[in-house]
C-alpha cells in the first residue's frame, strides 16, 4: 500500500480514506518519513491542534495564516494587516520548497476553510502534491455559526472549488 501511495502522488494529488483504525494516521507517518529520507520536504497539517500533535505537525490555520478566518472576506481583511503581510511573504517562500502537504482529518475542515487554503497555495507557486486524509463519516467540520455560504447547505472540503481543482 505504501509503494502504491508514494507512486501516485509522484503525478496525483491522492484523498485516502477509511475507517477509525485502519491506518491512515500509520501510513501517514511512514510516507513522512520516507520523505525525509529522501530529503523532501513534507508538511504534516492537522485541522486541530490534537490532530495535528498526533502527526508531528501543526494546525491549518498556523501554517497558512488564516488567524481566525472562516470566510474569504475575513481573510481579505486580515491580509491588509502589515505584519500579516510579513507572514505571507514567508509562507510564499517555503511553500515554492514544499514537495508535498498533509492535511489530516480533512473531514474536520470546512469548505470555506479549503477554499482559503487554495486561495493561499494559488498565490503561492505551490508546485507539489496534497494528500488529504480522514473520514467524512467521523467528526463533521468545525462551524462557529450556522449561515448561508458560497457552498449553500453542504460544509465539507469536498464541496468546495478548490476540492474540485485537485482532481
């Protein structure tokens, strides 16, 4: 299974899903590992600070300066900010390096959230590969309000554009 995950995402970006205790969070860390070794460079991103503690990452919001945005136009607010700005410049550079993105418990993730995340990997040069991984049966996404959105009625990642652009 590990070879077959590895050669896939050499081309693809790949969602791997399954059942509590099969072994995506294993598997995850293998490929990590792997890609160490190899002296890529793979960033583990959780969409909570527990998800991303056990991947040996950090948060999607940390990683991509999202600050407490749940929407784009939050986001376009808080990207005016000058020591935002500075953040932004940074994550530019390290994402041009980046040969592949973890996101773990992606069913945790909100469709605005992954669409803001796609809004930063567009402006980005981000030429690598994502593996979004987790279970869209388990824990639904984290919504601080229940409103209208640019996806109507549904809240998960897989609804938003971005999920779209990866396939």
């Amino acid at each position: 299974m590990f070879d077959k995950l590895e050669k896939i995402l050499a081309y693809d970006n790949v969602f791997l899903s399954g059942g509590a205790g099969v072994g995506k969070s294993f598997l995850t860390n293998e490929l990590i590992k792997s890609y160490r070794k190899q002296k890529k460079l793979a960033i583990a991103l959780g969409s909570s600070a527990l998800s991303a503690f056990n991947i040996g990452g950090v948060t999607l919001h940390s990683f991509f300066c999202l600050g407490y945005c749940d929407d784009m136009m939050k986001l376009s607010v808080l990207d005016r900010n000058q020591k935002q700005k500075e953040k932004l410049t940074k994550l530019k550079e390290l994402l041009k390096t980046i040969e592949l993105i973890i996101i773990d418990e992606i069913s945790m993730v909100s469709a605005n959230v992954f669409e803001m995340i796609g809004f930063r990997l567009k402006n980005s040069q981000f030429n690598g590969k994502i593996l979004v991984v987790g279970d869209f049966f388990q824990l639904p996404p984290v919504i601080k309000e229940k409103k209208e959105t640019l996806f109507n009625h549904s809240y998960y990642a897989f609804s938003s554009f971005f999920w779209q652009d990866l396939n």
